[in-house]
C-alpha cells in the first residue's frame, strides 16, 4: 500500500472519519498546513501536540564543485524546516521494528581481534622472545634439505639450551631422527661445518656445545655398556618423532614467505647472545677456523668411543691444534663424567657437581690460549646442562632434552597452575622442578598442542614426577 | 507557537470551536498516521512530504568508551519542505543578496 497522498485524498478521508462535508474538511487540511507554514514564519517553531515539532533551522552556506566545470562554487546557505516527531509517533511508526535492540559488540569482536593479533605476532614479528626462538628454529628446516635441516637443527640447538628456549626438545629429536637415518652421521658434521655462510654466527657463538653433540651423537646406534639405557627411552623418542614432524611440517608452508624476516630474526637472536654472553664471543673466530679440523677429530671420536669412552678421551687430548681444544675439552668432561659414573648408575647431583669442577678444571690445562679458556668458563652451566641429560638420556647432545622428557615418570598432578600473563611453560618448569628442561611433562601432562602458546587464565596441571 | 496557539489560529480560519477544532486536529492526526504505517507518503501541496524511510542497521562506537554497539534497523517518519515553502522562507534572504549583488554589477 505505498501511495502518494495528496491533501485532497486525506480531505476526503477525513471527512468520511469526522462526519464533516468534503470541502469542509478540505478547508481544514489545506488550513492546518498554511497554518503551520505561518507560524514557522512567525515564531521558527510550531509545536503539534500528537505530531511533532516544525522548526526552521539555518542551513549555513558550504562549498562544493560544479559537475560540469569543476570549479569551485558556493552553495548559499538556507533555511530549513525540520520536523521531529513526537516520541510516541515514532514509536508508532516504527512499530514493526519495535523488537530489535541495540545490543553490545565488544566481546566477540575483541576477542577475535586479540586471538588474530597473538597469532600474527607468533609467526611475523615474534613479539615474544620464545617464539623468536621458534621462528628459527622451525623456518631453516623449512627451507632447506635434510641435510641442511639437520645442521640448522644442530646448530640452533646451542643456541637453545643457552637462551632458554622451550624448543630444543623437538628440534634435538628431529635431529636425533635424521642422525639416525643417515649412514654416516660423521658426514653430516662435516657438512655442517662446511655449511651455508647464512648460519655461521650461530655455529660461531657455541663451539664447544656443537662440538659435544656430534661425539655424543655416534654412540647412539651401537649400545656400549654404558649405554645400557639407550634401550628403553628410544622408542619413546620414537613415538614421539611424527609429532615433532608434524610440527616442523605445518609451518613449512607460510614460512616460506617469512624467510627474510625469519633471517633478520636470527641475526637479531645471534646479537642477542653475543650481547649476553660476551665472553664466549671471541670463540667463533677459532670455532669456525677450526671447523674442518673439528670434523676430522670428531671421526675419530666416533671410532674410538664405539669401543669405549676413556680411550676416546686420551687419543682426543693429546691434538693440541688450537681450534679442537674446546671440542677435546668438552669430549674430556664426558670422559671424566663416565668415569665418575662407574658404569650405568645415574646420579644426576653427584654428576652435576663432578662434571663443573672437571671440565673447568681440565680445560684450562687443555687449552693454549686465554680466550677458549675464558669460553670455557662462561659455559661451565651449559655443558653442564648439555652433559647431565647426556648421561641421563645416554645418548647424544641432542638427545638430551629427549632424554629428560624420558628420564621422568609421570605419577600425577602435583598442582595447578593458572597461567599469568608473561608465563610461559618453560618458566613453570623452573618454577616448579627448579629445572627449566623438564617443560615437556608439563605439555604432555596436559596435552599442550603447542607449548609456544598458552592462553593467559588457563589453568594447567603441573605433574609429579618420579626419575626412571 | 505552542500547540494551544495553533489550535486558536486554525479555530479562527476554519471557523470552529478550539474544542472542535482540537477533536478534528486529532482525527486528522490519527488518519495520517494510520496511513504512514502503512508506508503511504503523504504530500501536502505547498508545504512538504511526510515519508516513512527504512534505515539500515548500523555499527555505532562510544567515542568516550570505545564499545561498539550495534544499533538495529528502524523506520522513521522524515519531512522534505517543499520548494515553494523554502523559496518563502529564503525569499528575504534572496532578495537581499540579490539586490547587494545588483549593486556590485552596476558599480
């Protein structure tokens, strides 16, 4: 029913409605409007009771541009009636809409906003230092060949262990997974000291610890005495590569067009560590000259330790060459740490005291030069770290956070935690075993999908854990 | 002018009672609304039209709080004068500035 109503169709109504003749009524309608208009020329403002208010208001003069020359013209300001209707005709009117509300966006909307903004930030920027780290860690393997992956993954592993990172457990078992793949692990080193130029600083920023994984990491296939424990915890580590695969996997795909700024990532991390541990810097120089000799002892590490460990130690030493000293003084605290160990039992606080003293002890001696000395030094913690889950783990460097992930058994909750902003798990893990590596209970105790991320507010279950 | 000033002023021209014109007032009133609810638009020559207009749904922000609200779609009744009765109230505005433009040419 949308027509046009003239004054003369409402007369005609009106006069049905109000029993009055047509041309009465017509003289009322065509009255009330010219009385309208007259009162707005009287007094600007005519107020209606059951209709509404005429007011005059000023239009003031504003410029615009002439469609057809583009010039710049003014429009002459005005005057205006301007009709509000009484609430309760508004009402009436829009009486169909009458149901509607005006309702509150903000919470979904943030919510989305936010959850987009820490994704993003996770992946692009890495706004947190722990997902910088990740960033790292996973874009390298993404881009290159195995062979490549498995240097990216050793080489960022020291980087790990030395900053904190919650990522070197899966890294060292992807690593641990492609060593063990491969023939000749000896080669893989090799290649990685020869690798792309693009990695060198991290290479250079730890020496020693690159160094203690690649002899470490031979022993692994033939199971030597001491190594009696290798048996049991591997297939755990098996188990658990295709999800460490899965998780290398899925970012492959966008990162490919992050690796500009996954590179300046890194080189930023590197600044970082140089900043941090300034000590050690001076080591790249004779690390990275002494890559290639490195390999070569490494080989005959691997020789040596297949039979036994001490042996290896002794042959190691004796190579003076100034760039294999840090290798030959971490092989060396391995050695002494065996040894301490008599055989399989684990003892992980008489290790932890034995190894520090030892390893600074003998390095000084081992090493010519005052900058490795000093390098030595600095790292006793990390070695000390890198050694322990060693032995713990009995296998290589790189199994080391594998091997605490297995060396624990889970006997239940211990607490709940509720995550703070700013927490992450690794610093749960410190809080609660005073020991940062043992972060992967936790993610398994609670089936983290991704440990990188947890939402503030959530409440996670600290296990109880029990060594093997 | 108030409402009781414009039922005296229609009383007079339509020769009514202001009671009778009130009750006519409020007759007529009823019968444009019952036909704008109907989204009949009503033209009164010389004076404007009356039109029930849909608007959208909108998102609408507090600028002081900064929450977002999303304001339903509604009809509202809008008024356009008509040209004649913005010619009759811009007349002397016109006429004035004619002339001070008048004046300008000539000189």
């Amino acid at each position: 029913m949308e027509k046009k109503l003239s004054v003369l169709n409402l007369a005609e109504e009106l006069a049905e409605k109000s029993s009055i003749t047509a041309s009465q009524a017509e003289g009322f309608v065509r009255a009330f409007f010219d009385v309208l208009a007259d009162g707005l020329a009287q007094d600007d403002i005519v107020k209606v009771k059951g209709w509404g208010t005429f007011k005059l208001s000023a239009v003031s003069n504003r410029e615009s541009v002439d469609v057809n020359t583009g010039e710049r013209i003014v429009i002459k300001g005005y005057r205006k009636v301007t009709f509000l209707p009484e609430t309760a005709l508004k009402d009436h009117i829009n009486k169909p809409f009458a149901q509607f509300e005006t309702t509150e966006l903000n919470d979904s909307y943030s919510i989305e906003e936010e959850t987009v903004d820490v994704e993003d930030a996770g992946l692009d920027t890495g706004a947190l230092p722990h997902a910088d780290e990740v960033n790292e860690t996973f874009s390298p393997a993404a881009e290159e060949k195995p062979e490549v992956q498995e240097e990216t993954t050793a080489l960022e592993m020291p980087a790990g262990t030395e900053s904190e990172s919650e990522t070197p457990s899966e890294y060292e078992a992807a690593a641990d997974v492609e060593i063990k793949t491969e023939p000749e692990p000896v080669e893989s080193a090799g290649t990685k000291a020869g690798s792309g130029e693009a990695f060198e600083p991290e290479a250079t920023t730890e020496p020693e610890t690159e160094i203690t994984i690649e002899p470490e990491s031979v022993p692994i296939p033939e199971d030597e005495p001491v190594m009696e424990e290798t048996g049991t915890p591997e297939p755990e580590a098996l188990k658990r590569e295709p999800d460490n695969v899965k998780r290398t996997r899925r970012p492959r795909r966008s990162w490919h067009y992050w690796l500009p700024i996954v590179l300046l990532l890194l080189v930023s991390v590197c600044l970082y560590i140089y900043i941090t541990f300034g000590k050690g810097f001076e080591k790249p120089k004779y690390a990275h000259a002494a890559g290639e000799k490195e390999n070569s002892i490494k080989v005959e590490h691997v020789d040596f330790s297949d039979k036994k460990p001490n042996i290896v130690i002794k042959t190691d030493s004796p190579k003076p060459t100034p760039a294999a000293c840090s290798a030959t003084a971490s092989i060396v605290h391995d050695s002494t740490q065996i040894s301490s160990e008599e055989g399989k039992t684990l003892e992980v606080k008489t290790i932890e005291a034995v190894p520090e003293e030892a390893k600074t002890l003998e390095v000084k001696p081992a090493q010519a030069e005052p900058a490795e000395a000093k390098s030595a030094e600095a790292k006793p913690a990390q070695q000390k770290t890198n050694i322990q889950p060693a032995r713990s783990g009995e296998k290589s460097l790189k199994d080391i956070t594998m091997a605490d992930t297995t060396g624990y058994v889970i006997l239940g909750t211990k607490a709940t935690h509720t995550v703070q902003e700013g927490e992450t798990i690794v610093q749960l893990a410190r809080k609660y075993y005073n020991d940062k590596r043992l972060w992967p209970y936790i993610v398994k105790h609670n089936g983290l999908k991704n440990p990188n991320s947890v939402q503030v507010g959530k409440s996670i279950a600290i296990p109880e854990l029990k060594a093997k | 002018m108030n409402n009781k000033e414009f039922i005296t002023e229609l009383s007079k021209r339509t020769g009514r009672t202001p009671s009778d014109t009130m009750k006519l007032i409020e007759d007529f009133e009823a019968l444009m609304t019952s036909h704008l609810e109907e989204n009949d638009t009503i033209a009164a020559m010389g004076f404007g039209t009356f039109e029930v207009k849909k608007k959208m749904e909108r998102v609408s922000v507090n600028p002081t709080t900064g929450k977002r609200y999303l304001i339903p779609p509604k009809l509202a009744l809008s008024f356009k004068q008509s040209a004649s009765l913005k010619e009759r109230f811009n007349a002397e505005t016109d006429k004035i500035e004619a002339s001070a433009e008048d004046n300008v040419s000539r000189q």
